[in-house]
C-alpha cells in the first residue's frame, strides 16, 4: 500500500523491486555478454564513382 508521504515514482520502484530508475546507455551491464551476439563497428568502405579513369557510366 503506498504511505501518504510517498510520491508515485518512488512508490513503483518500490514495489518492482528497484532501487532507483536508471539508464543502461552505454553502460557494461553484468551477465549481458552471454545474452547477445558481439557487436563489433566495422570500418564502411566507400567506392569512388564519379572522377573515375574510363568515366563514371561504367560496372565497378
């Protein structure tokens, strides 16, 4: 039952269990590794279509 003194927010993380409402953003989580596949940033490589040698309308 929620006290009278009790605001909303601090009432349902009290009841769910919560210690305080807080981002993951960017954060290592514990036990997450083992959730999901590794994410790994791999470098775009860019093809150069106009200024080309033999002209632009051409198969790469």
């Amino acid at each position: 039952e929620q006290a009278e003194d009790e605001d909303d927010e601090a009432y349902m993380a009290r009841i769910m269990g919560f210690k305080d409402f807080r981002t993951t953003k960017n954060t290592q989580v514990p036990g997450n590794d083992k959730n999901y596949a590794v994410f790994k940033a791999k470098k775009s490589e860019y093809r150069q279509y106009m200024n080309r040698v033999g002209g632009f309308n051409r198969p790469l």
